[in-house]
C-alpha cells in the first residue's frame, strides 16, 4: 500500500544517514588531528570532551534523530494503515520533516540553543497534531 505520508518517513530515515555521514566526516578527522585515543577503560564523556564542540554537535542531532522521531514514525505509519495518510497529514507529517532538518542545521552548525528550541517546539506541535487525529480515527472520532 503506498501512501503519501510514507515519503515524509523516507525522507526523515535518509536525513538521519545524512547525519550519520556529517558526524563522521568531522569527528574522524578531528580524531586524528587531535591524537585523541579513546580508552576503554575510562568513561565515554572523558573521550567526547576531547571532541571540539562544534564536532560533537553533528553526534548530539544524530542521537536527538533517534529520540522523538521515533514517535513520528510509529505516528505516520499508523496514519498510513488507517487509510489516513494523505491530504492534511502527508501535509504536516513533511512539515514535521521539513522542521527536523531545519533543527539538524542550526544544531549542527551554529548550535544556538533558542533558536533551536523554537524550532524543536514547532516540529512537537506538529508532531502532537499528527498523533490527535491518529487517535481521534483510530478511536472511532472524525477523520481528519
């Protein structure tokens, strides 16, 4: 079954590896020029704080994709099984995506943290919306 609000899950699972990619790209060279040696036997926060900040940030939005996205995806594809998956949820659920990467820019990039928050709340409002109208079809309210 192909529905629209699929791609808007595609789209956010492929943001995710780009991430994955940006945080290696930059935390293995910098690795290398700082000669960080990672032990095993010591904490794992001894080993990041050796990590210059502005390369840490990419790692920090990778882990926060795993976080509340997860919600979003259980949400669209229940949407996407209730025959809901189009019209205005496709909409937000891109509007959701479209926030999430918005999110990853300014995290990963200049990390400023009001910004980032407002964005972050956005993309939660659209999120809780998203998962109202899943319950108010799946529990017998109005579709949306």
């Amino acid at each position: 079954m192909h529905t629209p609000i699929l791609g808007a899950v595609i789209a956010l699972v492929l943001w995710t590896f780009v991430m994955w990619f940006w945080l290696y790209a930059t935390r293995l060279p910098a690795i290398v020029k700082n000669k960080i040696v990672y032990d095993p036997q010591r904490p794992s926060s001894e080993f990041m704080d050796q990590i210059p900040a502005n390369v840490r940030w990419k790692a920090d939005n990778y882990n926060h994709l795993h976080e509340q996205p997860t919600i979003f995806y259980a949400t669209a594809i229940t949407l996407a099984l209730l025959g809901a998956g189009g019209g205005i949820n496709a909409t937000l659920a891109w509007v959701y995506v479209g926030l999430r990467v918005v999110h990853s820019l300014i995290q990963a990039t200049v990390n400023k943290v009001e910004i980032r928050f407002l964005v972050f709340m956005l993309a939660s409002i659209v999120l809780l919306i998203l998962a109202i109208n899943a319950a108010l079809i799946l529990f017998g309210g109005p579709p949306a």
